[in-house]
C-alpha cells in the first residue's frame, strides 16, 4: 500500500455506492395555470384586433386628406417664379375643392362659389387657424384669378400654408 493514501473505510464506500444523480424537476410550463389568464389572453387579443381595425378605417378614411396633401406640396414646389406662381395659385382652389367633395356630397359642395364658399370653408376649418385674407382668396379666385394682382412670393407661401391647415385640419363631422 502506498504510505500517501489513506486507509479506505467500507462504510464510506457503501455509502458512496448508494449515491444517485440528482433528479431535476419537470421544466415550467408557459401555459397560464389558471382560465382567468387565457380569458385575459383573449381580451387583450380582442382590443388590439379593435385597435388595429379603427387604425386601419381610419387611414382608409383619411387617404383623400394624403392626396391632397401630396398633390399640394407638388404645386408649392412650383411657385418659385412668376408664371409658374400664377399657375400654382390658379390650380390651387380646385384642390381645396376636390378635398371637399371627397367628404361632403356633391350637392352640397359643388355648386359653391364666392362668398359662400369662403363661408363654408370656415365654417368646416376645425382647428385650422386661418386669417382672413386666406379665406378671401379662395372665395374669390376659384374663378377669377387672372383679373387679380400676382401675389408675391411670401403672399403665396401664407395661402399654400392656409389650404395645407385646411386640408389637415377641417371638421368632417355635420
């Protein structure tokens, strides 16, 4: 026997060969353990389905407001010059008024000009804050927009920034 290890005792080596790994507990399910997180499951499901399609109806809704709006930033690019400006001031009103008519029935808003139309375009403004001379313009230059004075340039930009309010901003409720 070699003088460096220790005797060995038969009770320790019974032991040891009695000695098992150790057993590890079923894994956790992730399943909820009581009904009342599945019905919860099923709630939170149903709002974000609900959430989801008012998003979805009301984007469909609005897409007449992202025409528009697109159709009016490519005609604000175009008011750099003079000619060009008096072409985009002149196109301007049929765009307001192509955004009426995709809410409003034709009946309704088709036949308006002048002071009226001014007057329903204010009327319909929501929370657009736009000044008068705004209103003035396209009361009066659906029409009529070679008989009036060019405007100048900053003139043009505060009507573009008033039909972009308009357009963003009107009140489609009744």
């Amino acid at each position: 026997m070699d003088p460096t290890t220790p005797p060995k005792d038969p009770m320790l080596e019974a032991t040891l060969r009695q000695m098992a790994d150790i057993v590890l507990p079923q894994p956790v399910s992730m399943m909820p353990a009581t009904w009342g997180w599945a019905a919860l499951t099923g709630v939170v499901v149903l709002v974000l389905a609900y959430a989801l399609w008012r998003w979805l109806r009301r984007h469909a809704q609005n897409r007449y407001r992202r025409d528009a709006l697109a159709d009016l930033a490519a005609l604000e690019a175009r008011i750099g010059g003079d000619a060009e400006r008096l072409q985009a001031l002149a196109m301007l009103p049929a765009i307001v008024k192509r955004t009426a008519l995709a809410v409003w029935p034709r009946e309704q808003v088709a036949s308006l000009s002048g002071r009226e139309w001014g007057e329903f375009l204010r009327d319909h403004a929501g929370k657009a804050q736009i000044d008068a001379g705004s209103y003035h313009f396209f009361a009066e230059t659906e029409y009529r927009l070679s008989g009036r004075p060019l405007l100048n340039d900053a003139a043009a930009r505060r009507v573009f920034a008033a039909a972009r309010q308009w357009i963003e901003a009107h009140d489609v409720r009744p």
